[in-house]
C-alpha cells in the first residue's frame, strides 16, 4: 500500500498552462509526481469547521473526501485510548467546568514542559465521557463555538468503528491515521499506547499490510518498537525545531534537522514508510514568515524510499505563509489554494489539513480533474 493514491495527474507545465499555478512562482528542487494523486488527511478530522478529535469532525473530513482521518491518541486512567491533541484537556473540554473535577487540577512536567490543567491520565473513561468537547481556538475559529457541549471525547475503538461505517456507507476505504501522544511520557506511567494501538488495530482486521492505516509519532524508539508488530504504514513525524523527546531524553545529540538529511532519511526508511515534516521543513519561511527557496527534502527523502505527507495546511490567514495571506484579520480566509499548489509542486504524496474541504479541491485542480 501507498499514500499515493493513483490517478492520471497533470504535469506542474500543464496545469500552469491551465492557470492553476499562481504567485508565488516557487522553483522546485523536488520533482513532482505526474501519475500519482496527493492524498488528503482531514488533521484531527475536519477541524477548521467542527471541534477537533470528535467523530462530528472525523465524519465531516471523510464527507468533505479525506482518504484518512487522523485521531491523536492518549491513554486515560484505565488504560483506554482516547482521541485528544494533548493528554492536558482544558482546552479541549469543559472540564474546568465541572465542580467534581476541580481537584484534579494540577501541574505537570511534559515532555519538558511545565503544564497545568487536568489531564486524561487522572481520569477514567467513564469520567472523560461526562465532559464534551470544545473549539480549541474559538479567537480564530468562533463559528466552530456553535458546537461547544455537543460531543464526547471519543474512544479509539470509536474512531474505528465510525470509519468502517462511512466505508461503507460511501462506498469508499476511509483511511486512519492514528498518532501517538507523548508516548514515552506515558509509557513511564505504565500505561504504554503502543499495545493498545496494535490490538485495536489486529481486533478491527487492520494490521494487515494492504489496510488502510498509517500510524504516526514524533518519537523514534515506539515506531521502531511499532514496526516489529504492526504490518501498516509508519509515519515519521518531523518538526521545524527541537528534537524527539526520546533522543532528548536517551542524551542523543541529533535533532529533527539532522533527521531529515540524506543518511537520517536512510535510516528512517529502516523502520518507517513515510516522513510527516512541517510544511517549513519543505517551504520554510524568512523572519517575515515568507516563504524562501525549497529545501531538498522531498526528494532526499524519496531517494530514501520514503513518501512525504506534511503538516498541516489551514486556511485562516493566522496559519498562512505571508504571500498567501488575505489581510491582517487572522482568522480571515487566505489564498490557502495558493499554498496547496506550492507544496504539491514539491512533489508531496499527501498532505494533513485542517479544511479537508479546500485540500480536495486544490489537489483535484492541481491533477487536472
């Protein structure tokens, strides 16, 4: 199985003939794919429309024509997986909310990082589903407020379940992206992911190398402990800074940037299939947050055997390059059509955004359809 999802595509010359290329023109170290189709991963569902990590959101992505749907995994007290961006929930939920729950507040060192709020460890999950969801940033996405209240904190085992439906119900594989959270953090709490990653996916007849799946992390010892048990895609996430928190932790001195050179994409290609990097570890931006010349990551990474699929296109203005920004209103829509194209020109084989909706239709215009 590949990311790529096969269709005839135009060449970068044809569509610009076509008029679907626009400023800025981008020279392109990295050669794009001419037969092959990007593929669309609706980040944390279809999260510029609807709170993120519910199955409203995961529904609408696959709707709106994601091939996945990518759920990010923590562990609650119980030892249950659960779809949050972070295992600290007060921005996630109404938590705060909740009398019953106030003790539980605390302060926690993450990954380095000083935290405080409640936490999904300190919660079993038939505590978690007494809270609902909520928009993570209502400054920026205020019409996604409408929705506060309305959604639990969904299992894994749900997330799943939800996907095998609309796979048949739109009569199309719906892919899954799970990514695992922290997981050195909470393996040292002895409520290790990566078991529960792998019986979930075996008991829904997906660890299997023809399914549908790609799982995800930010660290390097679980995939590699991941690839000697699962027979699905490994993603390699890779930041614009900072290092894995295993190296960090392990006293290795290599950062995400030595990751992504020539012999750091060699060995990632040992354990894992793909590499998910920032958008600015293929286009980066300038102080000004223009973007600057393409790097060769694309293409290193493909000489690797890898495919790439970065992070995350959304198209409020806040999250824009500067030549893609509409105005000065942050959450105002930009050119993010525009930016699509940019990174398609690179030659990506998907790509994770929050507006599913708009990745779809740039990816089609861009293959000619």
């Amino acid at each position: 199985m590949t990311i790529r999802v096969r269709l005839t595509a135009l060449s970068v010359a044809g569509a610009a003939a076509l008029g679907l290329i626009t400023a800025p023109a981008i020279a392109a170290p990295n050669q794009p794919h001419d037969t092959d189709q990007v593929a669309v991963f609706g980040h944390r569902g279809a999260s510029g429309y609807r709170p993120e990590h519910t199955l409203a959101s995961y529904e609408l992505a696959a709707r709106m024509g994601a091939d996945y749907i990518e759920p990010d995994l923590v562990s609650t007290k119980d030892g249950v997986l659960v779809a949050r961006h972070e295992n600290e929930i007060s921005g996630t939920t109404d938590v705060a909310e909740h009398p019953e729950f106030a003790g539980r507040k605390t302060t926690k060192v993450i990954d380095g990082s000083s935290i405080t709020g409640w936490f999904t460890e300190d919660f079993t999950l038939a505590e978690l589903k007494t809270l609902r969801a909520k928009e993570r940033i209502p400054d920026v996405r205020p019409n996604n407020t409408i929705y506060d209240g309305r959604y639990e904190v969904p299992t894994f085992q749900e997330v799943l379940d939800l996907r095998a439906r609309l796979s048949q119900e739109l009569r199309r594989d719906i892919g899954v992206a799970p990514e695992t959270k922290h997981p050195s953090y909470f393996a040292k709490l002895g409520l290790a992911l990566e078991p529960g990653v792998v019986e979930a996916l075996t008991r829904n007849d997906l660890n299997r190398p023809n399914a549908k799946v790609a799982v995800q992390s930010f660290e390097v010892a679980n995939l590699k402990q991941l690839d000697r048990s699962l027979r699905v895609q490994l993603v390699q996430l890779i930041s614009n800074s900072g290092a894995p928190q295993d190296f960090v932790e392990a006293g290795d001195p290599r950062t995400y940037a030595d990751l992504v050179k020539p012999a750091g994409l060699r060995e990632i290609a040992t354990y894992a299939d793909v590499i998910g990097p920032d958008t600015k570890v293929i286009l980066p931006v300038n102080a000004d947050g223009f973007l600057t010349a393409p790097t060769t990551v694309v293409a290193d990474a493909h000489a690797a055997g890898l495919e790439v699929v970065p992070y995350t296109v959304r198209a409020e203005n806040k999250f824009l390059p500067a030549d893609f920004r509409s105005s000065a209103d942050p959450a105002a829509f930009g050119d993010a059509f525009g930016f699509f194209r940019a990174l398609f020109e690179q030659g990506i084989d998907g790509i994770f955004s929050d507006h599913p909706d708009i990745a779809v239709t740039a990816r089609d215009e861009f293959a000619g359809r």
